[in-house]
C-alpha cells in the first residue's frame, strides 16, 4: 500500500524553517505566526514519528533525520514550483487555429495576419476556412470568427464588427458607362447576387433593395450567383456588374480603389462578426493574444482614415 503524504503546509513549514534555521524568519516568510510553523512542524514529525529540528541553546539544529529529509523536500518543492510555471507558460507560443468563414478570411483577416505575425513572431497561426459551426471539443479549434445572430449556446462570445449593405462596383465599370450611375440607369446593368447561406432576413436581396427604393422597372432575378461574399465582391471589382456588398468585408476594396460606392448610405443587417470561443481556450495567453488583436483591428476600422496610421 502506497504511503501516505504528509500535508504540504507541515513540508512547506519545514523547508521554510530548516533553511532559515529560525522559526520566526520562516514565519516572515510564509507569513504566518511563528506558533503556527512550530504547529505543522510538530504535525510533520508527528507523522513521521522522528524529530526533525530540535534546540541547541537558542539555535535551531538540523536533526539526523532533518539532515536526511531536507534535500528531498527542497527538490520537490522546486519541481512543484517547475510544474507552476511549464503551467504559466502553456499556451504562450506554438499552433492556433483559427476557424473562420471562407469570405471573412479573404477579405478581412488574411491580408492583416501579417501585423499579429510581426507582434507575436511565436505564435503559428493556422486558418481553417469554413461555413460550419466550430466544435471545440472535436475539432481542436482554439477559436473562431462567426457571421451570425450571436447566439452560440455554451460559449464565450463577443461582438467584432457590425455589419450593413453598400451597393459597390468597380471604378472601370463607371469609365464604361460613361455617365453616373444612378436608380434610373440601374437596368442597363448587370446584377451580381450575393447567394450565401448565411439565413439572414434583414439582409436584403436585390429584389428586396430595389423594392425599398422604389424601383420597379428592374428585373431584380436576372444576373450571376455566388455562393460566397468575396466572389461577388472580385465579380464586381473585375467590372462584371454591380453588388449588394457586405461592407465590413468591401472595405479594404473600397480604400484601395478596387469597388467604389454607388450610393449614398448603407443598410445595417441584424447579422455582425463575433468572436466565439470557449472560457478555458480564452484564458490561454495565444487565445487571449489573438482575441485581443481583432478586436484593435475593429477599432482600428472604426475610426476615420485620418485617425488610422498605416
């Protein structure tokens, strides 16, 4: 039958006490009383049967015992207080993996990676573009950026970016038509649909944009089909025709000059960005560290691009 520990305060005590050889140092150390090291001393030699540090005038004295105990008790102490700190640093460096949907990937989180790579050279960052539901117990995801409602039961989440319809096209589309292009000139021109799956009823269609608009002599069906943002977003900017453009996703396109905005305004959706996680992954400092930096690259899309240093 295995032996049985003596409690870790009496072994602490100990320690604390045979190196200061005092009780009262070791009790400014441990910050207790010193009757309170005599106590678990006492507990400590109880359990062993054997006296550990005994008088010798007024100066504490090592016993045979003590002699023989101390060193292996100092070493344990000592690979406890390892095992602390391999804990400490676990998480602080190696793979993370990031899952994330194929268009928010391509259009806003790929071409910034470089600046968390530059702050954070230990850190590998794995993306796995998908439209599917994280499952952190399966899937070893670390974390993930999700367009939703925000609804992800059991989870950590948290708000990224909102999110609101711009009608884009590109600057060479413009140059073609000649002239400006506005509600009445819209049907001479080609519509690029947005077909994502991403089950949003206040995101509108053409045929439910047009319709607020009041335009009615627009044949809202006709026109190309994507099933992800960020083809519709490179079919308009390669002058195929005009998009409903997600603008959080639109925008680097927009600074860059690849789309231009049509129209004045936006239309917000219920739909945003969020960060979705779980409580225990969060608190692993390359999970905290990445969560921390989307969200200063939110901020710093929220401001005006006199505010935004490059």
């Amino acid at each position: 039958m295995a032996k049985r520990l003596p409690p870790l305060n009496s072994l602490r005590a100990f320690e604390c006490a045979a190196r200061h050889l005092s009780y009262t140092l070791a009790a400014k150390e441990l910050n207790v009383t010193p009757a309170a090291i005599s106590h678990h001393i006492r507990q400590l030699e109880d359990h062993l049967g054997l006296a550990l540090l005994e008088r010798d005038g007024r100066s504490l004295v090592l016993t045979d015992a003590g002699k023989a105990a101390l060193p292996g008790i100092r070493e344990g102490f000592g690979r406890l207080m390892g095992a602390m700190d391999a804990i400490d640093r676990l998480g602080e460096g190696g793979i993370l993996n990031v899952s994330v949907a194929p268009s928010f990937a391509a259009k806003w989180l790929l071409s910034r990676l470089d600046r968390f790579q530059s702050a954070h050279p230990e850190i590998d960052v794995h993306v796995a573009a998908s439209m599917g539901l994280a499952d952190f117990g399966q899937d070893s995801v670390d974390i993930a950026i999700r367009y939703g409602g925000g609804l992800y039961p059991g989870l950590a989440v948290e708000k990224l970016l909102p999110e609101a319809i711009v009608a884009v096209c590109s600057p060479s589309l413009l140059a073609i038509s000649g002239a400006p292009i506005n509600l009445r000139t819209l049907r001479y021109h080609t519509l690029l649909h947005d077909d994502s799956p991403d089950a949003d009823a206040s995101c509108p269609n053409w045929e439910m944009w047009l319709r607020a608009a009041g335009i009615a002599d627009v044949d809202a069906a006709r026109g190309p089909r994507f099933n992800q943002s960020s083809l519709v977003l490179e079919a308009a900017a390669r002058g195929r025709g005009i998009a409903l453009a997600k603008s959080a996703l639109a925008a680097e396109d927009l600074a860059s000059g690849r789309l231009v905005s049509l129209f004045q305004g936006s239309t917000p959706v219920e739909f945003a960005y969020y960060i979705v996680s779980t409580k225990p992954k969060l608190n692993l400092p390359k999970v905290s560290h990445f969560r921390d930096w989307l969200v200063a690259e939110a901020a710093r899309d929220a401001k005006p691009a006199s505010e935004t240093s490059l």
